[in-house]
C-alpha cells in the first residue's frame, strides 16, 4: 500500500508521538529526525525524543519548547514553532482512535525515509569505490520494520515453550553426521542456529558438509549448498557417491546404476530437496547469498531448512578496510544473522592456523586471532588426523563448542575414501 507523505501526515506523527507515551515508544526505533522533510519538524522530534531521554515520559507543549531551545540557543525566535505546534495540536480529530493505520504509514515512511537516506550517503562511497558499505547501508535500509514479536513472556508461555520443545524433539532438530553427535544434542541442532567445521586445509571440511547435506535429506529436509572453492559439478559428483555408495571414479561407468539409485533414494525421502550453487571465490558476502535466498523462494519455490556454506574465508565481509581477523569475526557475525533472520541451521567450515596440522588435538588454541569466529557460533567441531590416521582412513571428530550439549569430547569416525562417506566408529582412541 503506497501512503501519501505530506505535510499533514508528518504532523499527525508528531501529534501521536507526544499525545501518547506507547505510541512514541512504538516509533521510537523507527523514525530519526532526519526524516523529517523540514527543519521545524525534525527539531520538534528530536525535542520529543530528548525529553523521553531525559525524563521517561512525553513533554508538554511548553517543556518541548524549552527542549528546542536547549539544542537551538535560548535566543533563537521560537514564534513559528507555536504556529506550527498549534497546526499539529489540530490534528488530534483524525489521529486519535487510528494508531494502528498511523503505524502503518510510520513504518511506510521510514522505510522510504532511510532508503533516501542511504542513497544518498552512498553517492560519496561510490566515488571511492566502497562498495561493502554501500551494501550495508541498503540493507540496514531494507531491514527497517515494525516488529510485533516483542519476545516471550517467561510465566505466562509454560506450556507454550514445552510443547515447542516437543515439536522440536519431533523433527524440528537437524541430525548431525554421527549418532554419538545427535544424542548429545537431544536430536540434533535446531533452527536459528550457526554451526562450524574447523580443519586443517585437506582434512575433510568439505567432505564433513557434504555428509552433512545427506543427513539432513535422509530427514526429508531442504538443503541449500553454496561451493566458493569447487564448482557446482564437483560438488554434485560428491552427492552422488555419498547417497549412492557409488565410489567416485566410477560414477562416469555407472550413470545407470547411479540413476537408479538416486531414484530409489528419493523415493524414500521424497520431501528432501537439495540445491547447489557455485559463487566465485572472494567476490560473494552475506548480501549476495541473502539475494540468492529470494531469487530461490520466488522461482522454484524453495526455501532450505539447512543452508551449507564451503567455507569461511572464502566469503567476503559487507564492509571494507577491515582487518583480517576482525573481517572473518564480522562474516560469522553476518552468518549467524542469517540463520536467525531465515530461521534455519547453517553450517560452515573454517580453516586453523599454521599449527593446527601439526597437533594431535585441535582445540580453541589453534584459532588464534580468528577465535572470534568460534564465539558467534552455537556449535564448533573440529576434525583431527595424523598422518597414520590419514594412512589407515580414521579420523577424530572433537566437539569444541556447544551450547545446547555436552563438549570437549571425542568421537572415532571412518572414512571411505572411494565413496567418501563418513561413519562413527568404535572407540579406538579417546585420548586428548
């Protein structure tokens, strides 16, 4: 619905605003005063808000004079701001009884208001090339709404919350990989969560996020897989020798079998869908992926339960000039945005420092600087494997991190390196 701006309705938003202390603070983190279309009117704002500030309530007509007068200067001619508080004192006769259609237009008009805004901070940044910044002003921009969720009440939603823990404990959780895993997470993990793989390079990260794509579809769930080091192709081929037990170098001889199987597959789990998209290494940041998630809802009706990102280092962050360190905590910052704002698990990987292949055990002191990225996360693995592991086709999966389970404990798995598939094991070695 498209709201006319003009004069009379940015004084019926000044009128509400200091008519009523609920509605101000409704508004409050939506309008700024440089909404405003002209001065008098932003200044009035800003007076309404300062007081709030100041004194937790809404001034009277004569204490917000005296609050314009303090930002202003006490010898500024205040005579046409009691012209003007008389015009929005005016309004009260098509304000009042219709808060709610006044919200409308106020999230309406500041909507457009940052957008405005946004473009035009932007013109500066393009000259200089800082398009991250860009990026990021546009979608503060295109986040601004009303949100009607204002949390949970604690005593009044007791039955509410356990009945969703059911559901939860019904199919909502994601499995992981390993049963071991899973049991210790009652089930797996849920939605609105961020978990990661941390490995040395060639230790399996994307191996694990693969087996990991193939245990939510055997959950009937919607994986969304996005490669930034492989192509869609490659990625596929792991898919396929995975759900089909088909080892990879001869897929290219086994298209029959292989198309059997993978029917057969879907027959048993005919509501997992899986889509793969490639972006190009280092070009891609949290905006693109979020465009991607649109793009996908709107053409193939597909929204994923579970999105799989390969890997880290490999997206870029939405603001420039950052450090290295603080550029990888601000993506698993971005990341975990992500999964709340889409309401499903992400899962991605991430690379140790130069000691991480040399110890027996990964733990958070192989993070060094990036540790960063291990505090955003609710969950963290990392894969260990000596060179005799390697050899013999074992490896340790070490829970860092969880915050719904138990941790810092370790779990024997096996590869096969033909099919690459990945399977608990019995214990064959504990030790830290």
């Amino acid at each position: 619905m498209k709201y006319d701006f003009s004069d009379d309705v940015q004084r019926g938003i000044l009128f509400l605003a200091k008519y009523s202390r609920d509605f101000y603070l409704q508004i409050s983190s939506l309008v700024r005063p440089e909404y405003f279309e002209y001065p008098i009117h932003s200044n009035i704002y800003q007076a309404i808000s300062k007081y709030y500030e100041d004194y937790k309530d809404i001034p009277k007509d004569l204490h917000l004079l005296e609050c314009v007068k303090d930002f202003k200067g006490s010898k500024e001619d205040l005579s046409d701001y009691d012209d003007e508080l008389y015009k929005v004192n005016s309004m009260d006769a098509s304000c009042i009884g219709h808060s709610e259609f006044f919200l409308d237009i106020i999230e309406n008009f500041a909507q457009k208001s940052a957008m405005r805004e946004a473009i035009t901070s932007s013109i500066g940044l393009l000259k200089d090339d800082r398009m991250g910044e860009i990026e990021e002003l546009v979608r503060e921009a295109l986040c601004i709404n009303r949100n009607v969720d204002l949390g949970q009440s604690y005593f009044s939603e007791v039955l509410a919350r356990f009945e969703r823990s059911l559901d939860d404990n019904r199919g909502n959780r994601h499995p992981t990989v390993f049963d071991t895993l899973s049991r210790e997470l009652e089930g797996g993990l849920g939605n609105k969560e961020l978990a990661m793989v941390v490995a040395p390079p060639g230790v399996g990260k994307s191996l694990y996020l693969v087996n990991q794509g193939v245990a939510a579809l055997m959950q009937n769930k919607k994986v969304l897989y996005i490669s930034l080091e492989m192509s869609e192709d490659r990625i596929a081929a792991r898919f396929d020798s995975v759900m089909t037990l088909i080892p990879q170098k001869k897929l290219k001889d086994s298209l029959g079998l292989l198309q059997k199987r993978l029917q057969l597959f879907g027959e048993k789990f005919p509501n997992g869908q899986l889509m793969i998209k490639e972006f190009p290494t280092g070009l891609a940041n949290i905006n693109d992926i979020r465009s991607l998630l649109v793009q996908l809802q709107n053409y193939e009706d597909f929204k994923p339960d579970v999105i799989l990102i390969d890997y880290l280092e490999l997206l870029r962050p939405t603001r420039d000039g950052l450090a290295e360190y603080q550029a990888q905590q601000r993506i698993s910052e971005e990341l975990r945005g992500l999964a709340v704002e889409c309401d499903v698990l992400l899962w991605t990987a991430t690379q140790t420092n130069r000691q991480g292949r040399s110890v027996k055990l990964i733990t958070d002191a192989e993070l060094a600087d990036a540790y960063g990225k291990i505090r955003t996360c609710d969950y963290a693995i990392s894969l260990n494997q000596t060179e005799e592991e390697f050899d013999d086709g074992h490896m340790r999966c070490y829970v860092m991190k969880s915050r719904n389970g138990k941790q810092r404990f370790v779990v024997p798995v096996s590869i096969d390196y033909s099919t690459l598939t990945l399977s608990e094991t019995d214990p064959y070695d504990s030790e830290e």
